[in-house]
C-alpha cells in the first residue's frame, strides 16, 4: 500500500476502506509518511468529501492512536457533552453538577482555551486550590463517590488528531465537515464516554456561521457516534451573540454559580436546561424532556445542583467557600463602563470581537505560551431585542492595570461589535434544531 495511490483514489473521489485510512493515519502517526503527502490528502478530502462510513472509521484510527481510556469501573451510563465553542460558554459549570446531581454520572475530560477566552479547565481554576490533575484512580473514585469530576484532558489522547490537526491549520483544510467531525469525535470516543449530547454552535461567534453548516456538522458527528455505537444526539445552539452577560474567566464562574443558583441569566440557563435534559435522557433517568426537565429543575430549586458543584469543588482541592461567597473569587482592579454612542435597538452583537475585547483584557490567550489573567473580561450590559439610550452602558471592562495600555482597542472593539437600529429587534431564538440518528427537527 502506497500514501500516493490513496492520495489518488481520494482525489478522483473514490471511497477508502478501513484498513486504507488505518495506514494513512498510522504511518502519518509514526513518521513515515510526510506531511506533504499528509497535506495533499487532506486537500483531497476537501474537495471531494467522506461517506459516514469511512468518517466513523478514519474517527477511529485517531482515537485509537493513543490512550483510550476505560470508564467502566464506574457506575451508570456515563453521558459526555460537547460544545464546539463559543464566546460566553460556561456551560459544562453548570451542566455537570446539574446532571450529576439527578443521577447521571459526569466524568468530564475538558480542555484549555486558545483565543477569545479560556476553556473551561482555565475556568475553574478560577476557584483557588482547584485541581484539574487527578490520576485514574482518583478521577473513577471521585465519581462513583460524588457522581462529578471535571479534569484535564490526557496528554496522549488523540495524538494523530492534534498533529493532523496542526498540519490543517496551515493549509487551509481546517473547515473539511468530515475532518472537523473526526476531530472532535475522536476525543470523545477515546474520552470513554457511552452516549454524548453535542452541543453545536452557530453563528458569528462560531465556527459555523450558517445554519446549514452547523445541522451538516451536527448530522456527521451524530453518524459517527452512531456508527461505532455510541448514543449521540446533537442540539443547534445560537452563538450570534455571547451566551450569558459574562465573558471572562471568574466573571464565567460567578454567573454559572448564579444560574445553579436560579438566579443566571435566561439564555444560559434556558440553554443548559435543554442540553441537561438530553443528557438525562441519553443516561436512562428520564423518558422524555418534560420529565427531564421537571427532575432538574427540582434539584435547582431544592439547591441539589449547586450543592454538587460545591462537592466536586472539595474533592478537587478547591476552596468551596468561593460557591457561597462568589465575591471571594478573583477581581480585577478597574471596571470601565463602555457607553452606547446613539440610541436605539440592539440589532447584532458580534460575539467574536466581544471575545477578542476579553482577550485584549487578558482573558484568553494569544499564543499557547500567554497567561491567562482570570480576573479579567468583561459583562454585557444590554443583548439583541434590548433599547439603549445615547450614553447608556452597554457592557463594563473587568482589567487589571497590566492591561490597561489595551483598554481603549477593547473598547472599540465593544463598541463595534455593537450594531443598534432605530427599528425594533425581534429577540432571537436560543435553539434551532436537534439532530438524532433518526433525522432533524427543526423549531
């Protein structure tokens, strides 16, 4: 077998088998074959696609390139969630402790952010002495104790994923349906879990700015979990704003805490409750999402939900008293308000110039080497449908004075990502669809 005949046979749109993809994978994996070679094919696939079948199977190869790790020591069926990202997204903080408290276990592999903010590890360690570093043993006791755990993923998860992945990012390959499908569906599957609830962002703030994209996204990923049968289902979310008021990393901790709380934003926890329920249908403790959602919004208003968030916190070395008393968590130095220059209606946020006005601040990271202030970010003040008035504020910068020279390039970029119309905004919808194995719903 030759990396050029099947550079060829992907080229003039022949399907490969498993054992093909295997030895593109393995050989790209161990060396042997380049990364121009490696390159080609990707651009192959580009253009000329990947069936369900062999999607499912290249998915496979990469997740078996490195440690697979085994959840059946602990109990129940273990339901995993997937975000494809967003500007705002916090809402593994409140999911895990939400699902875990009505019986579904959560044992959650997440990562770091690279760019407008930080991922959800960074957000936690927001909360002082919280460890995101647990072996095995303690990761599979954590969770059969407490039903939560939430850590850093392995460093050998995946590792054909991330190098084909590096080599797609420079040479335009990366936005492949049937690539980013295999990508992220290939940590998951080697994540362990037994049936994944995705979450698919669409819009200006996603990766996926179309609609049609994101459900095409959607639809590949749930075939390969239902391919190599895992039970996956997949919920179209909007992201043509940021989710939540808070964007930064103890800014995010405290509205996830607050929604836990019953006192977070609509969207959010209107959000989370749809994901929730899906997630408590997937692991068996509930027949529809009227029933899902009666159970949890029970254990929100009993305080169940935020009681295992202050667990999971504990067993994991973090202060809990920071749930209780949110103000304890880091703040910045300066608040600065950003004004609205004229009045009228919110037609349009931009989420990701919101995100990058939070990097500017020093939430997220620029290169993998920058450090990550996690008093920094900012709240939005006013949201699509919402009047403003000339000179009202529209959202408040959250900094400390290391960044203060980047103040006013993050203000412009608020004040930009803002588009205001005299006429009035319908709001939008938070949910566009649900992808099944057994076809789209659409609302």
């Amino acid at each position: 077998m030759r990396a050029v005949d099947l550079i060829r046979k992907k080229r003039d749109g022949h399907e490969l088998s498993g054992e093909e993809l295997g030895f593109l994978i393995r050989g790209y994996s161990e060396g042997s074959i380049p990364d121009y070679q490696m390159a080609a094919w990707a651009m192959a696939v580009y253009y000329q696609g990947m069936n369900a079948r062999e999607t499912a199977d290249l998915t496979m190869h990469m997740a078996s390139s490195g440690d697979m790790i085994d959840l059946s020591s602990i109990h129940g069926i273990k339901v995993d969630k997937h975000s494809t990202g967003g500007v705002g997204d916090k809402t593994t903080i409140v999911l895990g402790p939400l699902v875990a408290s009505a019986g579904v276990p959560v044992a959650k592999m997440s990562g770091r952010g690279l760019g407008h903010t930080g991922g959800t590890i960074d957000k936690l360690e927001a909360i002082s002495g919280f460890s995101v570093e647990l072996d095995q043993e303690q990761f599979f006791s954590q969770v059969n104790e407490i039903g939560l755990a939430v850590v850093g993923q392995s460093g050998n998860m995946t590792p054909a994923d991330k190098k084909l992945y590096g080599l797609r990012d420079v040479t335009a390959t990366v936005d492949s349906i049937p690539l980013i499908a295999s990508s992220v569906m290939s940590k998951k599957i080697a994540a362990g879990a037994d049936a994944i609830v995705l979450d698919v962002k669409t819009g200006s703030g996603a990766f996926m700015k179309t609609l049609e994209d994101s459900i095409r996204l959607a639809k590949a990923m749930v075939d390969i979990g239902t391919q190599v049968g895992r039970s996956t289902i997949a919920v179209i979310s909007d992201m043509d704003q940021p989710l939540g008021f808070g964007i930064g990393n103890a800014l995010e901790v405290k509205e996830a805490i607050a929604t836990l709380r019953g006192e977070g934003p609509p969207d959010l926890a209107e959000v989370c409750l749809i994901l929730a329920s899906h997630m408590l249908i997937l692991g068996g403790k509930a027949s529809s999402e009227e029933e899902a959602r009666a159970l949890l919004q029970a254990k929100l208003d009993s305080g169940e939900a935020l009681n295992s968030l202050k667990r999971m916190v504990e067993a994991q070395g973090g202060n809990a008293a920071q749930i209780d008393q949110p103000d304890q968590l880091p703040a910045a130095e300066l608040q600065v308000e950003v004004k609205a220059e004229k009045a009228g209606y919110v037609e349009s946020i931009q989420a990701e110039e919101i995100g990058i006005a939070a990097m500017l601040l020093g939430a997220g990271r620029e290169t993998k080497d920058s450090v990550i202030d996690l008093a920094a970010g900012l709240i939005l003040h006013k949201k699509i449908g919402d009047y403003v008035e000339a000179g009202e504020t529209i959202a408040v910068l959250h900094l400390n004075r290391a960044h203060e020279d980047r103040l006013e390039e993050a203000r412009s970029k608020v004040l930009e990502a803002y588009g205001i119309t005299e006429s009035k905004v319908p709001r939008r919808p938070l949910v566009f669809a649900l992808v099944t194995p057994e076809g789209i719903k659409r609302f």
